[in-house]
C-alpha cells in the first residue's frame, strides 16, 4: 500500500542525509517534495499542509545532537510527526463494558464487513479468549445472512440462526436475547452496506444502533478509495457515533492517503487493518510501525534516537551534579520541565534519582501536561536572571511583575518556587546520604 509515498519519502531525504550542515532552504526545498508526495499519495490538503508546517518548524528549531547529521535529525522529526498524524498510540479493540459487549459494524457494500466480522469474532474468541456470537443483518443482499453462517462455521465462531423475514432491528433484539442467554461475551452485528449512502441507509443503521447501543461501532472502509474513505467516515459518523475504524485491502496497490489522513480529518482512530481475504489477514494498526513502514528508514530513526537519549542521560547527570551540589536553580528546572515534555511527563532527571517517591507522586498529582509545563516555563522565562538563580529575591511585586509577564497567576508562581525548593532540598539531603553515589561515581 505504501510503496511509491515510500519510495518517493525516502529518496527525499534521503538526499538531506547526504548533506553535512543544513540551511532553512534546503529544509524548505525537502519539504516542498514531501508536500507533492503526500499529495500525489492523495493525502487530504490540510493534513498535509498541518504536516508541513510541524516538520519545519521543528526542523528549524531542533537541538543539535552531535553524533547524528542534521539530514537524518529531520528524517526522525518526520518519523515522529508522521506518527502524530496516524494517531500516536495503538487504539485497540475496547471490551471494558458489561457482557454481552455489542460491537457494530457498519460500511459500504464490498468494503469487507463480513470478512472483517468474522476475523476479529475469530480473533476475539483464539486470542482473547472471548465467547463470540455473530449476527448479519443484512437482509438487503441476498445470501449475506447465509454468507455469514459459512464464515462462522470456517472460523468456529457461532452465528445467530437465520429467520427468513425479519428486520433488522428485530434480528437485532433477537441477537441481543442470544448473546445474553448464551453467555456470551461479545455480540457483533454485520450490518447492511449500500453502494453508496442514502437517507434510508443511514436510517436503518441508527435504529440497530438504538437498539443495541453498541461498544464499539467500526466503519469498515476499504483503503484503495483514498479520500473517499475518509469522505466516508465524516458522514457515517454523522449519523452514528463511530468509535474506531478498520481500513481493508491495505495489500492492494492504493497509495496510502486514507490511512495518512483518517485520523486526522475525522478524529477517529484506525484501529484494524484488512491485510487480505484469508481469514486471519488482520492486524492491530500501530502508528509507529506504519510511520516506519512509510519512511522505510527505521535505522535511521532508532539511530537518532539513541543519540537523544544519550544527550538527555547527559543533562539529566549534569543536573544531579547541581542538584546534590544545591546549585540546581530555576534555569535548570526550566531545561527539566523541557525533559518532561519530550518523555511526555516524568522523566529526566527526577526517574533518575532514587529517593524521589514523594516529589514524583506531588508532580504526578500536580498533573503536569504540556499546558502546565509550558506555563511553568512562561513564569521561568518572565524572571530576570537573578531571579532565576536566586528564587528567594521574588519578593510581593516581582511576582505580580512575573505574573503579569507571563499570563498566570502569584498563585502559580509560589507553586513553582515552592516546587523547586522541595526538589532542591530532596536532592541535597539524598546527596548528603551518599543515596547519588551508585548513580554517579560517589562522593556527595
Ligand atoms: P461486505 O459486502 O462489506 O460484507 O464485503 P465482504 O466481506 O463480502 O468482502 C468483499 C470482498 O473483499 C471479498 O471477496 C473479501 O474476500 C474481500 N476482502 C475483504 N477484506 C479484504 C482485505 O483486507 N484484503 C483483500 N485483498 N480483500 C479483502
């Protein structure tokens, strides 16, 4: 599926990585190419403006890792915003709901739906150990019901007996009936498809979904109509309340764009991809992995990665060093609240050190996201410098001065020092007991 965005990324930059030192232009230049490719991958235009502009930014304003080449820097920071674009974590599959656990399915005719039903039935019941029953409500396309039956007898999973006549939303309640007095732990219900969506389609598919409100209710989509997938997902999502999607035919030769900008326009994750017709052709969609399926240069981004973390284990010793020392001042908790954000909450130097339950269970419930990181490192940076080396000068009017500069609050402020005098205290005591010495060489 991603071959040609791939082949065409990687000769891009790989051409950066050929470089020694990079200029804005030659960044600019690479990124002009990448945004042709996305597009000509039929990547939806504001994804991939959105994309553009995250890579350059970065890009421009990186840290400079001596052991890596600027070309393979940007190559990691591509990495990384193209796994921010398919939607960072993996979203799998959510059983947390009382049993039976109703799982829905919905799409256009031929998209896969029955196929799909009955790979994750399988997979619920081989892997996870789940009792599944099937349920086809189409009673729309002839022999779908039947179609089902077949799969489930293939796979081993049970199908809800057919009823000739019935309608949807009664096999639903049937089904429902079923799975509870069964024992089941999940029901999942193939719903019809159209060729394309209409009022009566969409109106069919609330009403199953009333009846049975679902867990989990997937569009299945297939990945070779692009944008049309995505065009897809925005409207059935109009109508019920999508919680994740599949993508199918990812084998096939498409060009990738739908899995590119799924999340991203429609705000919902990519949970499961369709790798083929064989039954157990499903996989879990894991950002990372399709990010370096994309790139194709995985090398180079664990390399890049390696060398970060050897520069942030470099800065988290210095810090100790200051720490233990009791020079740690507020320039140094500036560069750890940094840390933090790129580990994405605690990290740096704090996981570093023994002795650091009680500040780390203050900072944990002090609930340190980006928002409050950033504003904690607004307050640094509205402080002179002799603030920032002696906290204990901000005395009533530099605080509402610091305040003032940094949109927050005198509250905020006292917060901050507070929290650095406990973490510079704990870091002179531990020093003191020698609790360093195994980390870092003795003394103390
Ligand atoms: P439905 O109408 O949405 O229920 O679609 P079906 O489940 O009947 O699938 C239609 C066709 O697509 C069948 O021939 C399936 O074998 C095939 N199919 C389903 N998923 C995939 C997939 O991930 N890759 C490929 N290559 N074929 C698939």
């Amino acid at each position: 599926m991603f071959e040609s965005l791939s082949d065409r990324l990687s000769g891009i930059l790989d051409k950066l990585t050929r470089r020694g030192a990079l200029t804005e232009q030659d960044v600019s230049e690479a990124m002009r190419e990448v945004r042709r490719a996305l597009l000509e991958a039929d990547v939806a235009l504001d994804v991939v403006k959105d994309f553009v502009e995250r890579v350059k930014e970065k890009a421009v304003g990186q840290e400079v890792v001596k052991s890596v080449a600027p070309g393979q820097m940007v190559i990691k920071i591509v990495h990384d915003e193209l796994v921010e674009t398919l939607g960072r974590e993996p979203e799998p599959i959510d059983l947390a709901a009382a049993v039976p656990v109703v799982m829905m399915l919905v799409g256009l005719q031929g998209s896969g739906k029955t196929t799909t039903t009955a790979k994750i039935a399988r997979r619920l019941q081989t892997r996870d150990k789940q009792k599944v029953l099937m349920a086809s409500l189409d009673t729309r396309r002839p022999a779908a019901q039947e179609q089902l039956k077949i799969l489930g007898e293939q796979t081993d999973v049970a199908t809800l007996p057919i009823v000739e006549g019935e309608d949807p939303v009664t096999i639903t309640k049937r089904a429902m009936d079923a799975a509870r007095r069964g024992g089941y732990d999940v029901l999942m219900l193939d719903t019809a498809g159209r060729t394309h969506i209409d009022e009566e389609l969409m109106a069919e598919t609330a009403a199953i979904e009333k009846a049975s409100t679902p867990h989990e209710t997937l569009l299945v989509a297939d990945a070779l109509t692009g944008q049309d997938a995505v065009n897809l997902a925005q409207n059935f999502d109009e109508c019920v309340k999508l919680t994740g999607i599949v993508l199918t035919r990812i084998d096939g030769d498409g060009r990738g764009g739908a899995a590119l900008s799924m999340r991203a326009v429609t705000g919902k994750p990519i949970k499961l991809l369709g790798t083929g017709e064989k039954i157990d052709a499903l996989e879990d969609f894991h950002p990372d992995r399709i990010a370096n399926r994309i790139l194709g240069m995985g090398d180079v981004v664990s390399l890049v990665e390696k060398a970060i973390e050897n520069v942030e284990v470099e800065k988290a010793e210095a810090a100790a060093k200051k720490m233990r020392k009791g020079t740690f001042d507020l320039d140094d908790l500036s560069d750890q609240l940094e840390q933090m954000k790129k580990l994405g909450g605690m990290g740096g130097v704090l996981s570093m050190l023994p002795g650091i339950g009680k500040i780390k269970k203050q900072i944990d419930a002090a609930n340190l996201d980006d928002s409050v990181l950033n504003r904690q490192q607004a307050i640094i940076s509205s402080m002179t410098k002799k603030e920032r080396k002696n906290p204990k000068v901000l005395n009533a009017s530099r605080k509402k001065r610091v305040a003032a500069g940094s949109g927050t609050s005198v509250q905020e402020i006292n917060k901050l020092v507070k929290m650095h005098r406990q973490m510079a205290d704990m870091m002179k005591k531990v020093g003191k007991r020698g609790g360093l010495g195994g980390l870092f060489g003795g003394g103390g």
